[in-house]
C-alpha cells in the first residue's frame, strides 16, 4: 500500500552560481508521480568531479552554464513515492545510484548501461545533483540499505563501484599482482575492490603520506610515496623484475598513467579510471605492442550496487577510515574548499543537507 508523509513545499539547496560559488536557496520540494520516489537526503560526499565543476566550471565538453547543483555521492530515507513504485517503501534507507538510463537502446538492454547516451547523471550538466534536501529519483535506481549501515557508507557505494566495475572489466583474478596509482577516495576504494577479487599483492602510490597509510589499512601490501622514490624501480624490486599483472590509474595524471602502464608485466593489463585535464596523453606504443598489454576504459559503473551493499553492510567501519570533513548544507563552500584546497588532510568530505 502506497503512503506518504508530511513533507515541507520549501527545501534548501546549494547551488554553485559561478566556478568558486555557492549560493544557498529555497526551492520547490519536488513532486512524484509514477515510477519516482522522493528522498531525504541525509549524507552526500564530495566527488573529484565536484571540485572540477567548482573550480574550473567545466569537465571536457561538459559545462556549467546556469546555476547547478553538485554532489552524487548520496544516501537517504524515502519520504514519498509514486503510484507505480513497487520495489521501496516509505521510511526504506536507500543508497542511490545517481545515474538514470533509458533502459532501451542497444548499451540498456546489453547490461552496459552505464553507456547509454541518454543518461541523466546527477550533477553533471544541465543535471542537478543532491546538495539539496530532498531529490527525486526513479525508483530502480535506489537500493534499500540495512538499518546498522551508516548513510556515509551507502553514500561511498558510489566511488566504491567505480573500483569493482574496474575489477570486473579487466578480470581480475585471484593471486594477482595489482599496482594502484592515485590514492584518492577512487584509489582507496579501488584497493578493497581488488582485495575482494583475490589480489594477492596490491601496490599503491601517491603523493600524500596520510593516504597511502589509510591504502595499507584496507588492504595494500605496499605503499609508495613518490615524492620520495621511483614508483617503477620499486615496482621492479618488489615483482622480481617481472611486473604487475593488473594496473589501475586512478589519479586522472598523465605521469601515473605512464608509470602505471610501465609497471606492467608482458600481457598485463592496464584500467584508466582517472581522467586526465587534457583529453591526449603521450603513451609508449611499442611497449604496448610488443607486450600485448590489454587497455580498459573504465566509465562509472553498471550493476554494482547490490553487491557494493552487500560487502559494506559486512564491513561498515571502513567508512570511518575514508571520512575526514564533515559539514552542514549551510557550508558546502567551505566543504567545497576543503576539497579542492587541503589534498593533504583530506579523504572524503561529506555534506549532511539535513543535519
């Protein structure tokens, strides 16, 4: 039986007016019919992608040109649902996949729907996100979280994914060898994908000694800092002059791109995740050539929820390793901020747009 409960007209919402903006506003709460579900929204992380819009006001093609809402990391409670729904209820805690896809053309139907051309990708031009009290959401892509599940943690379900929908692509197997470059929320959750695959060794670099200590505590076997050593040379030492069998580049920098692909072993594979701020990148082509190193795109992510929900509902207080900045809707500049300005200290940055 369909049902609802009281729900404010007015919200709050955060929208970025100019690159380096935030302007807080009241809107409309808005309505759902059909197969759409009103969420609260209780917790929303701060994607790369975020603080790209915010700096820059652009990412590629994609560009902001009118006041937009930001955040697509998020979690919440059904406050309302459509005629139609059929698969939540009010009061259910969800994670939300930020991405609605029109589940017909050729990539939907294929299960790689994660390319549909016609996706509406929260916070990503002309869509809005969820710094925002409550969004609208169709309902087959929002997940029901079990009740001891932070919100936080149903919020990382999304970065989480971009790391098992990597490990799927390149079939990563169990006992691999695997170098992760960039330890950014991406990175870290890209070390507990692969440790849930069965890599047997997990290599990880940054910059920041703070990050790569949080890497060993989920996972990585070992952590180098390239501020203060070769990433390849120690690679080499550690694999036996032999290579990785898989290498993750997550960072979005032409320079770990190129220490990731020469990490490699021959026949090893390569997964780009990070995307770099210009769109070509010198490679070394005979290398690729004359090792046969398979190449993966990685774009997002296509049927990961369930089982990102399921593992961290088995390990909930990985959250508490990722979470470093916490901060009202009131001051999402100042989370926004923290972001962009202090790499340093911080791992993940949540807004709380209700309290």
């Amino acid at each position: 039986m369909k049902q609802s409960i009281e729900i404010p007209e007015k919200m709050k919402a955060a929208f970025m007016t100019n690159p380096m903006e935030i302007e807080l506003k009241e809107i409309d709460v808005p309505q759902v019919y059909g197969d759409e579900v009103l969420v609260k929204v209780m917790a929303v992380g701060i994607c790369g992608s975020d603080v790209h819009y915010y700096e820059n006001g652009r990412i590629g093609t994609h560009v902001v040109e009118k006041p937009m809402i930001l955040g697509h990391e998020c979690a919440g409670i059904v406050v309302s649902v459509g005629e139609s729904v059929t698969t939540v209820n009010v009061g259910d805690r969800v994670a939300i996949e930020p991405g609605i896809t029109c589940g017909r053309c050729e990539n939907c139907k294929s299960g790689k729907y994660n390319l549909c051309p016609k996706v509406e990708f929260m916070a990503t031009p002309p869509f809005n996100g969820s710094f925002v009290q409550y969004v609208k959401h169709r309902e087959d892509f929002l997940f029901p979280i079990p009740d001891h599940l932070p919100f936080e943690a149903a919020a990382l379900i999304e970065p989480f994914s971009v790391g098992i929908h990597g490990a799927k692509r390149v079939n990563l197997q169990p006992g691999s060898t695997v170098a992760i470059m960039g330890m950014g929320p991406v990175g870290l959750l890209a070390v507990v994908a692969a440790k849930i695959f069965g890599a047997s060794n997990i290599i990880v670099t940054d910059l920041e000694e703070k990050r790569l200590e949080v890497a060993k505590e989920l996972g990585a076997t070992h952590a180098i800092n390239i501020r203060k050593e070769n990433a390849n040379e120690v690679i080499t030492t550690l694999t036996n002059q032999k290579g990785v069998d898989v290498a993750f580049e997550t960072a979005g920098n032409p320079l770990a791109l190129k220490s990731a692909l020469k990490s490699l072993k021959k026949g090893g594979k390569l997964a780009i995740i990070g995307l770099p701020a210009k769109d070509e990148v010198e490679l070394n082509i005979p290398f690729i050539s004359d090792n046969e190193v398979d190449i993966y795109g990685v774009f997002r992510y296509a049927n990961t929820y369930p089982s990102g929900i399921e593992f961290m509902a088995s390990n909930p207080s990985i959250v508490n390793k990722l979470i470093t900045n916490q901060y009202p809707l009131e001051n999402t500049k100042e989370a926004m901020d923290q972001a962009l300005y202090n790499k340093k200290e911080s791992i993940k940055v949540f807004v709380y747009p209700n309290g």
